[in-house]
C-alpha cells in the first residue's frame, strides 16, 4: 500500500507527541506508566488510591505556592513521583512546620514530605526514607550593617527563624556560648512561616534570618541579591520523608519508590531543573 508524505508526517507527528508525554511521566510522575511499579498494601493509607503529604508549602525551592494556588517545588516534583511509582494520587495538605509531626500522628496526612530532617529524636517516633542532604544558613542584607559573619557572630544580634526548625537549635546552642564567653545572649524570634521570617529581616525588625542553604539561595536570588549569605554554611544533615512507626506497610512502599525513580533518572532531573543537585544523596 502506497503512504502518501501528508499521512506519514502525521504519523510522525503523533509519535513525537507521545513521545513527548511519555517523558513528562517519567520525568515527574503521573499517569499510569509507573503505577504499577511498586505495589501499597490495603490500608497503608487512609484513603485508598491516595497518598496525602503534610508539607509547610511555604519554603521554596522545596515547596511553595505558583500563582497562590498551585503546590510546586522539588520535595513537590518527587513526591508526585514517588505516588506515581505507587500507583497512588499525590494530595498537598499545607500543614505548619512547628506541628508536623503532631499533624501525621493524628491521621491528617499518610506521610511527611517537607525537608523534615532525620535526627535521632525524630527517629524515635517516626521512619525515615532518606532522600537529600540539606545544611544551615544565616542571611543578612546586602550592606550587612552589622559585618556579621556567621552564626558564631550573632551575640547580641537579634534573628528571625521558622518555629520548629533545626536552624532554631543551633540558634540556642550559640546563645549559650555567647553567655558563657561574657557576651550578650541572642535573640531569636521565630515565626509560624519561614517567609514572615525572611519578611522581619527585609523590614529591618532583625539583624539576620536563619534558614535552610536550599531556602536561603532561593530568597536571594529572587529578591534581586537584596539578601546574601553571612559566612559558610554548616549543619549538614540527611533529610527525609516520615511516616509513622506503625505504618511499616506505606515506609516500605515509600522505599521502593524511591530507588525506582533513582533508578530511572527521575530523581537526577528534578533535582537539577530546581538547581539542588549539590543536595543529591550520594
């Protein structure tokens, strides 16, 4: 049978064109070619097909709001992935940080997905799916009035931090320090939102603002490099996704997830598109 060129272009065409919705689904989940990948026991979740994240969408480039309405970020990106990988449907349930863990204990949510750091306290009442590194940050303003220059240089100085975060920790073991050398203690105000942290020290109401080195490299490029990082970093830490001690069903799940969007590459490309491969589990 003779194929005219008009036909054969588009038979090309709607090649190209599934082809193209084929990556998009390897890319960052969705749809069904990766649904049966990894199987969820019955009741493994609250809401069968459903897997819901508690996630304080406020700190990009992890999780946040685009136009207001819409989560996006790159906890966002692999979590869709991984419920594609399960077959399951990603639901984002805004949840402050400071009551997180409280909230998936309570059944609000399946699993916690928001740069939620694996240390050992946490252990204690919730499983870990390692799946970033992450390290802490001080930011100042540009002109930096007071020449701060890290974390050990905020005596006296007062700073604006997320309530709950580890930043917030390490905030109080320098404080300590800084009473124990003579020094005047610091003072540390922490906000339900790490954006009306980042907001007092735009408004000049603090001296510096602590955050995550993701958070913190995100708000300086975007406010235009009216912000900039005060000495190095530090605090690496591995960052996982929680799930209750009683779920084994859904952490193991979560886990075979995981190393299948490892596995096809997915895991790779969200990090790189939000620029966080430098956070890359090794």
């Amino acid at each position: 049978m003779e194929i005219s060129a008009t036909h054969l272009h588009r038979v090309r065409f709607v090649c190209a064109a599934l082809a193209t919705t084929a990556l998009g689904v390897a890319v960052f989940g969705g749809g069904t070619a990766s649904a049966s990948a990894v199987k969820v026991p019955a009741g493994a979740v609250a809401q069968s097909g459903t897997i819901r994240y508690c996630s304080d969408i406020s700190s990009p480039p992890l999780e946040f709001y685009k136009n207001g309405t819409t989560a996006t970020g790159s906890d966002v990106d692999l979590g869709d992935a991984l419920a594609s990988a399960m077959g399951l449907k990603p639901v984002w349930v805004n949840t402050a940080f400071s009551g997180i863990i409280p909230a998936l204990q309570a059944g609000h949510c399946d699993a916690i997905m928001s740069q939620l750091f694996d240390k050992p306290a946490r252990r204690k009442v919730v499983n870990f799916v390692d799946y970033m590194n992450s390290s802490e940050a001080v930011l100042v303003a540009a002109n930096n009035p007071k020449h701060i220059s890290g974390i050990s240089n905020l005596c006296g100085d007062a700073v604006a931090a997320e309530t709950g975060t580890t930043i917030t920790d390490f905030l109080s073991a320098q404080s300590k320090k800084c009473t124990k050398a003579g020094k005047a203690s610091i003072s540390v105000h922490t906000f339900l939102r790490d954006a009306d942290a980042l907001e007092q020290l735009a408004l000049g109401h603090v001296d510096a603002y602590g955050t995550t080195l993701e958070t913190g490299a995100y708000d300086i490029s975007k406010s235009g490099h009216h912000f900039k990082f005060a000495g190095s970093t530090f605090g690496q830490i591995p960052t996982g996704i929680a799930t209750n001690k009683s779920n084994s069903a859904l952490h193991t799940a979560i886990a075979k997830a995981f190393a299948v969007v490892r596995r096809n590459g997915t895991y790779k490309r969200v990090f790189a598109k939000w620029g966080l491969t430098a956070d890359l589990l090794k």
